[in-house]
C-alpha cells in the first residue's frame, strides 16, 4: 500500500502526479494527445485522468493508465482493464 504523503494523499504532490501525466502522454500517445485505454478518446494534459489499474494500488507508472474522466468514474473499482466502455454508444 502507498504511504501518504506530506498533506495526505497517496497520488503524491502536484509536481509528482505532473510528471506522471507527461510520462503517460509519451508513453501511450506522442506527447501532446494519447488515447483513453477503455474507449480511445483522444486526450490532452487537461482531459486526462490518471486510471490505476489495480484499485486503490500505489500511484505509481507500473499502475497508472490514461483515461477519461467518464471512463475513469464508470469504471469504478473493477479490476478489469481496459474496462468494456460505450459498447453500442
């Protein structure tokens, strides 16, 4: 489990969940945009949010994915990813 922080969140300081968000834009789009992993949305810094693959796991790259936000909410705490979203929408 992750420790908490200086202010207690576990996502770590605003510089910290920064850099994951650059890392996640090279990593899975071309450093500007990359695709939601659940319905491929196209996002930017602004619209991504930082999906963890095994709910409540550690903030951290090896358990941090791109999603939208509705993703995101619809997913919830399922353990399935990428999560079956808008089927038919």
């Amino acid at each position: 489990m992750a420790t908490k922080r200086k202010g207690g969140d576990q996502r770590g300081s605003s510089a910290d969940r920064l850099r994951r968000k650059i890392k996640l834009m090279y990593r899975h789009g071309d450093g500007e945009t990359c695709p939601c992993v659940h319905c491929g949305k196209a996002l930017t810094m602004k619209t991504m949010e930082q999906d963890r693959i095994i709910p409540g796991g550690p903030y951290n790259m090896a358990n941090v994915q791109p999603s939208c936000k509705s993703c995101n909410m619809l997913r919830g705490n399922s353990p399935v990813t990428p999560f079956p979203i808008h089927q038919g929408a």
